[in-house]
C-alpha cells in the first residue's frame, strides 16, 4: 500500500508493481493534480556517473550540505534518476527540446508528468484510490500492517491490511499558502509516528522562498537576477545570504524587487522554461524585468526543506514493513543542512519512490501468506474525545500552531527564547483534547501539523548553533563538533536527540 500520489508514491507504486506485488495507491486529492509538483514544472538532474557534470553536481551538493551530505548516496540517486528519466523517454513521455531538436531530460512538466505516470499506473494494474485520507496505520507485533482511511465524499471509513506501507505523502508546508503545498500537512509524519517510527533533520525544516506578495509562486530562480530594496527605494546591500538579508528588512517593513539584471535572452527562457512564476505578473499588469514589486517569504517547510522519517540507504524506516520516499523520507544524506531545491529534491522523489516500491515487495515476500492472517490493531491509541460544548474551534488552533512556525522572527530566526514560547504553546495545544470533536479529517491534519511543529521545535532547541536553514541569532555561528544528525519522534512525548558522529563526506 502506498500513501500519496506525488512523483515519489507514483514510481512506489509501479516499482511495486513491477516486482510482482499487488499494489493499492491511495490519495488524500486526485492522483495527477494535487501536491507540490502538480502545480508546476520541475527541474530533475539528468547525468551520467564518471562525467564532469556528475562530479561538478555531487560536489555541489557536498558543498552546501554543510557536513552532513554523503557523496555515494547522491551518485546513487542520481543513477537511479538517470534510469527513471531514460524509462519515461522509453515509454513515451513528450521531453521538451534543445533549439536543435535533442530531447531535454532535465525538465518535467509537473501536470504531465503526474498525470503521464497516473495512466502508467493504470496499465499496471495499480488500483488507484483518489480523495480517501489516510488516518492511521495498523500494526501487527510493531510491524506495519495496513491503514484505516477515511472517503472524503461519504465520511465512511475503510480498512486495509497489507503486507507493507509506502508513506510517501510530501512535506509539510504548514499552511503557508506556498503553490501546491495546501495539503502537505504532516500527514505521513503523523501515522508513522504513532506506529513507531523515527524522524531526523526536522531542525533543517526552516525553508522560505521568495514569492511575489499576491502570489503563492515561490520559484526562487529568476531571483539571483534581482535587485532587492526597502520600501524608500534603498537597495539591500547588507552582508549575509539574500534570503537572511531580505528576510531581516521584511521584519522591519515591505521589501521590493526587480529583476533588472536579466538580460533579454534570459528573460525569454525564463518565460519559455517557467512560465508560472509570471502568471501572477501579467495579472497585475508588471513587468517584472522592469518595474518593482513588493515580495514576501513564504514557509516552504519539509517540502523544500531537509527533515522527514528517517531511512536506510534506500527506503526502510525504523519500523518493519514501513518505508518512506520522496519529501517524507529525511533528504540529510542527499541536501544535508540546506534546501535542495527542485532539481535535487525531483531527483530524490524518482529514486526513493522506486527504491521503496522494490523493497516494500521484497519485504512482502518474505513474509509468506501469513500477513494477510495476523492480529492487527490501530497504531493510533488517543481515545476520541467526546463533543464538547467549550470544544476550542479547530481553526483557531490551526492558526495558534501556524503563528509558532511562520513568523519570520521566531520561525526563520529562532532563539531559545522564542523556541521555549513555540514548544510550550504547542505542547499546550496537543494536550487539549476539546478540539478533537470536529470533523475527523481536518482534526488529524491539525494533529499532524502541531506533531510536526513539535518536532522541529524540539530539535532545533537541541542544536545550538546556525548550520544551512538552522538560523539561531543566539547561536549565530556553526560548531564543528555538532555536525551530527538529530534524531525525533514520539506523539504524547516528544523527544529529540543526538545520534553517534557519521561517517560524513568532507565539506569542500
């Protein structure tokens, strides 16, 4: 059983398939049109091994991971994405072209794409299950044995044992209004928790991009062609990264920008090759080549950040017959401490997913007939609160947990003091049961969203220092002997913790 239909739960699915398993995919939207690259188009890296584009890329991603990415596991991803890119060509998937006619494999076209893959789903035999949440997992003697799932249209809940579990629902966007990201709540995070299982990296989960402020685009690219000023016109020349420069003025007041310094040439591709970040330009009528515009920074959290469940070197959670892909599974190893933005993350989704589809079958096989025979029970063990006359409105929760997350002052720049606020808040959220007697959907997506808030929370008070998207203004510089991963996870308990030093590639 594989949960989510992004890129990363599509390649599950068919792998799955492919290896001779029966595979169910079931999606809290419409398999092709909902998550993150549904709602866009998305770079991948298309290189050979041994290549000096191979070894400019594995080192880049060596470079910005900050101590923590490890060099043979990104050569292994990006083989893997060769293979998958060169098995969609295969299949008949319509690349778009060099000026001189050559396939170009580094782009997908998002809506495409899923919707290419939703159709090869179908031919293999995949039952594809769309608009069905996923609210807990089953286990059998702590290994992972099935899912309860809930039909949007009816209410009506169905159970489904199976011998292994994919979560391969996405990120978590936290409700920022990021494009696509409205129903990365957690939700995987959530479920697999409760079942046992093991998050890491969700310190590094901080991420923001840059987005006109009436959009929800938040494709930074065309941005390192810009000029950024405040509201009087005065550039922002401040030293530091431009996210941190522009994310401190926006404290203050509004920030602007133009992207002034691309040249004719660039500003064609840009439009050809991304023509979504400039929808919302034409609307109001900008040039935004040549006229300023007001920006803001929206959380693009796990979905663009770094932590999610934690894994093998493949696809293996902590728990048996659980595995996670794509934006779920902690992307340290391929990112490290920083975004890796579309390319790498694409890449990460079609290697993950397919690693997971092929030993989720494995796993299956070893376990005989038995599995369909065994004693299960919910992982879920909270007791559902009773309707409340002083039941606290569910939406007024959403937006408590959200407020200790977004602020670009406690969410993007985090000090001890306003992470002890956020961990008490939310923490006193959690253990509230009077909103839990609203509609079963939306209260685990608000369960999920205060875990993973929790989560984060946690570990970056842990880690004391600043190191890729872990900014602390009272910590404000890396410590070398903290290059070590954080381990987090439990529901009623939420801990965190340092793993032993790993064997890390150096940072060049």
């Amino acid at each position: 059983m594989v949960v989510g239909g992004g890129p990363a739960g599509c390649w599950a699915a068919w792998n799955a398939a492919a290896s001779g398993a029966s595979a169910l995919l079931v999606d809290k939207g419409y398999v092709g049109t909902s998550g993150a690259t549904a709602a866009g188009n998305t770079t991948t890296i298309y290189t050979r091994r041994g290549t000096a584009e191979r070894a400019a890329t594995v080192g880049q991603r060596v470079r910005l991971g900050q101590g923590f990415t490890e060099a043979e596991r990104v050569e292994r991803v990006l083989d893997r994405t060769l293979e998958n890119l060169d098995l969609l060509a295969e299949w008949g998937y319509d690349f778009p072209t060099y000026e001189d006619g050559r396939p170009y494999r580094g782009m997908l076209r998002g809506p495409d794409y899923l919707r290419f893959m939703r159709q090869k789903l179908i031919k293999a035999r995949v039952k594809v299950i769309d608009h069905c949440p996923v609210e807990e997992l089953l286990v059998s003697d702590r290994a992972v044995a099935g899912a309860i799932a809930r039909f949007r249209r009816t209410g009506e809940t169905v159970e489904i044992r199976s011998g292994a579990v994919i979560i391969a629902t996405g990120g978590c966007a936290f409700l920022s209004g990021a494009l696509g990201t409205n129903n990365l709540t957690g939700d995987g995070y959530l479920i697999a928790a409760e079942a046992g299982a093991v998050l890491s990296g969700m310190e590094f989960s901080a991420q923001y991009g840059i987005s006109p402020a009436y959009s929800s685009v938040t494709k930074g690219v065309v941005y390192f062609w810009g000029t950024f000023s405040d509201e009087r016109g005065n550039v922002l020349t401040s030293p530091g990264d431009r996210q941190s420069v522009v994310a401190s003025e926006l404290i203050r007041g509004p920030v602007y920008a133009i992207l002034d310094k691309a040249s004719p040439r660039l500003q064609e591709g840009f439009r050809r090759g991304q023509p979504n970040i400039f929808v919302p330009f034409d609307r109001m009528g900008i040039d935004p080549f040549k006229e300023r515009f007001p920006i803001t920074l929206r959380h693009e959290g796990t979905v663009r950040g770094t932590g999610g469940l934690k894994i093998d070197e493949r696809s293996t959670t902590t728990v048996p017959g659980l595995f996670a892909a794509g934006d779920a599974a902690t992307r340290q190893g391929m990112s490290g401490a920083s975004t890796g933005g579309g390319g790498p993350n694409s890449s990460w989704a079609m290697a993950t997913g397919s690693w997971a589809g092929e030993d989720a079958a494995r796993y299956v096989r070893s376990l005989g007939a038995n599995w369909k025979t065994r004693e299960f029970r919910s992982a879920n063990q909270r007791e559902a609160c009773p309707s409340s006359h002083n039941a606290v409105d569910l939406d007024s929760v959403i937006t408590q947990t959200k407020q200790q997350i977004l602020p670009l002052d406690g969410g993007y720049f985090r000090s001890q003091e306003s992470l002890s606020k956020a961990s008490g808040i939310l923490s006193a959220l959690w253990n509230d049961g009077s909103w839990r007697s609203g509609d079963r959907t939306k209260v685990r997506e608000a369960e999920a969203l205060i875990a993973t808030s929790r989560w984060a929370t946690e570990s970056a008070l842990l880690r004391k220092e600043s190191r890729g998207l872990q900014r602390r203004t009272d910590f404000p510089d890396a410590n070398p002997l903290l290059a070590r991963s954080i381990d987090s996870g439990g529901t009623e308990k939420i801990w965190a913790s340092f793993q032993p030093q790993q064997q890390m590639s150096e940072v060049s």
